[in-house]
C-alpha cells in the first residue's frame, strides 16, 4: 500500500463562507462523517483545517496565504485508486471551484515501516 496526501483547495471569499447558513454547515459536516466512514479502512489521518501560515526561508519567516484549506492522509494500492475515493468528497460541492489535489507519498529508499 502507499500513502497520499490530499490537500483541500477552497474557492470561496470570505463573504461566501460566512453566508453558508449553520443548516449547510451541518449537512456538510454530515456529508464529510459519512465519507470519511465509508472511506475509514484506507484513511491513514482524516486530516484536519488549516489556519495560521507561515513560509520559512533562508531569509526569514513571513505569514502567507493560499487556497489550502485542509489536508487527509489516506492509503492505496494505486494513485488512480486514492484519487477515486476523493472524487466523491463533500468539498467539492461546498462551493463552486473547489478542488483536491492528491499527491503520492511512496516510502523513502532504504527505509521500512
């Protein structure tokens, strides 16, 4: 089995995140749990938001932001077959533009475990 890491890209303005009524923000929640159950046999880290941000360089450490909204860590035996779980994903449909990228994460040579 390898890892993939998926990381949430969000499409909506803060405008159009703060009008989602606590009703949408419910379904949705229950829409990700029951993802997230049928997918629980490969999900290696359900992931979580993300918030604060900071880039590190050689010349200092400055706050940044992005599309990045969250991140989940799931395993398969195929990147086509990591990519069909989130094909499905509640994100998608919470606003118009969402995407997931889905990344391989294959072990480092040498290492086991």
């Amino acid at each position: 089995m390898t890892r993939f890491l998926a990381i949430y890209h969000g499409a909506a303005d803060p405008m159009e995140k703060e009008q989602l009524s606590e009703a949408e923000q419910a379904e949705f929640m229950s829409a990700w749990a029951s993802w997230a159950q049928s997918n629980g046999h490969s999900l290696v880290d359900p992931g979580a938001p993300l918030y604060l941000k900071k880039l590190v360089t050689a010349h200092g450490v400055e706050d940044f932001t992005d599309s990045k909204t969250g991140y989940a860590i799931v395993e398969a035996t195929s990147h086509d077959e990591a990519v069909q779980m989130f094909a499905e994903h509640p994100h998608l449909l919470l606003h118009s533009g969402n995407s997931i990228e889905v990344l391989e994460c294959p072990a480092v040579p040498g290492q086991t475990g």
